[in-house]
C-alpha cells in the first residue's frame, strides 16, 4: 500500500467523520431556515415589482438588505452567514465522500451538483456576510460586471451565450425535477406525518417549478446579451423579474413565481427538519 493511497484513506475517513458531524448537521438545518426565509423575501420584493411599488433589487443581495433591516435582522442574518457557510462545506464533502446510494453515471452528476451547490452556498453566505457588515453590495451589477468581462476576452461572447444556455438547462432541470417529485428521496419520508408530507410534496413542486422558471429568465437574458453584444441585459433574478414584468400580464405572472418562490421558503423549512443530512 502505497503512502499516497493511505493518505487518501485517511482523508475520506477524516471526511466521513466530519460529514457525520451532529454540529455541522445542526448548522445547516439553520442554513436551510435561513436559505427560506431568503426565498421569502426574495417572493415578497418581487411582489413589490408586480405592484408598481418603488423597492430594491429583487435578488439575493437585495433580499438580505430587506432582512437586515427587520427586527432582529442583522442577528437573523449573522446566524444565516453560519448556516449557509455549513451547508457549503456540507456539500463540499459529499463531493468526495457523499452519495454513496448512487452509482456510476448518477454519481458523478450528484457530486458535481454538489460541487456547484458548494459555490452557490458559499456566494450567498459571502454576500450576506458583506450585508452584516455593512458593505454595499449588488447580485445585479456584479453579473453584469462579470458578464462585460467575459464579453471583453476572445470568443467571450460565445462563452456567455453557452453559459445562458446552461442556465436555462438548469431551469428545466428544476422545472422537471420539482414537476416529477424527484426531491422525495432527500427527506426523511419515515420521520413525517401523512400531512406534514402531503404540505412539503406539493410546496416542493410549487417552489422548484417556480425557481426553475426563474432560472430559464436569467438564462435567456445571458443569451440576448451575448447576442446583441449588450451586457447591461445580464443582471441576474433582477433583471429576470423586472422582464417578467413588462409582458402581457406581466404583474400576474410575476405574483405567481412569488408565490411559487414562497411556496420554496417554506419548503426550505420543512428541509430543516427533515432533509437528510449526512455523506
């Protein structure tokens, strides 16, 4: 046995005991308290945008700066930072170590969404860090900063049309992973009442059918910006709902995927008690 192929022995078994963690468990299901009431105040500034009313940006910075201005927001907003700092290093070991009930193809593509989660937890406790600590902070001009960037490098437009298509791939994926119930698997079925169940199923559909149309928005808007040469139409959930907004029945539509993202803040709950969390 070579000393490499211990060391890698070691480290899994070093993971595997970290993953198992009853702290790092319970700072993630705080995370995923705090990941809903994200999602709620994201469905509530969105609203505001359906109604005409004067509101902030309806991304995840905006929705933080909306908590933090509650009662008790910045305290709620400190424990969120922990909490989805958990739930990324949570997901960083099950890319090495997780997803054990998965095999060959499935696998991979498990560990490589939770490598992508990994980053996205770890961005949004980042941002709300920058929120506590009373940083200006904007979802919307950073995408379109970052999307001017790659716009400027050779064939950049080529990769933020490509990166728009993958947005909206992820969003059918959601559509259809919330549509078929395929979150099921995730939650401690055994543990939930018929009716705690029944709420959490059909909120799970609700809230992943809504993100995912979310999602598709964004994406598309990637795509037109890298087609009409125009990075100023890249700015994320923001841009997404403020587009939503102008169509025929726009208002209308932009209060359902409130809703629907609503609908996702409470499941997110349910998550906190529920969801399985382990390697």
């Amino acid at each position: 046995m070579t000393v490499a192929h211990t060391a890698r022995r070691a480290a899994r078994r070093t993971a595997r005991r970290a993953a198992r963690s009853s702290t790092l468990e319970t700072l993630t299901r705080i995370g995923f308290i705090g990941y809903g009431l994200l999602h709620l105040a994201v469905a509530w500034i969105a609203v505001q945008i359906a109604l005409g009313h004067p509101t902030g940006e309806g991304d995840q910075a905006g929705a933080f700066r909306y908590l933090a201005g509650r009662p008790f927001g910045l305290f709620a907003l400190m424990v969120t930072v922990i909490g989805l700092a958990a739930m990324a290093v949570w997901q960083l070991l099950l890319v090495f170590i997780g997803h054990r009930d998965e095999h060959g193809f499935s696998r991979v593509a498990e560990r490589v969404a939770s490598a992508w989660r990994t980053v996205f937890y770890a961005a949004l406790a980042w941002t709300a860090y920058r929120v506590v600590d009373g940083r200006p902070t904007s979802n919307a001009e950073q995408t379109q900063h970052a999307t001017a960037g790659v716009m400027a490098a050779p064939a950049g437009r080529w990769l933020v049309g490509v990166g728009g298509v993958v947005v909206v791939a992820v969003g059918i994926g959601l559509v259809v992973y919330g549509a078929r119930k395929k979150f099921e698997k995730r939650l401690t079925i055994a543990h939930m009442s018929r009716r705690a169940r029944h709420m959490a199923v059909r909120l799970g559909q609700v809230g992943y059918v809504a993100k995912g149309i979310a999602f598709g928005i964004v994406g598309v808007l990637l795509v037109e910006a890298a087609t009409s040469h125009n990075p100023a139409k890249s700015r994320g959930l923001d841009a997404a709902l403020r587009l939503l907004v102008r169509q025929p029945y726009g208002p209308l539509l932009l209060i359902a995927i409130a809703l629907g993202l609503a609908a996702f803040g409470v499941y997110c709950f349910f998550q906190a008690r529920y969801r399985k969390v382990g390697p």
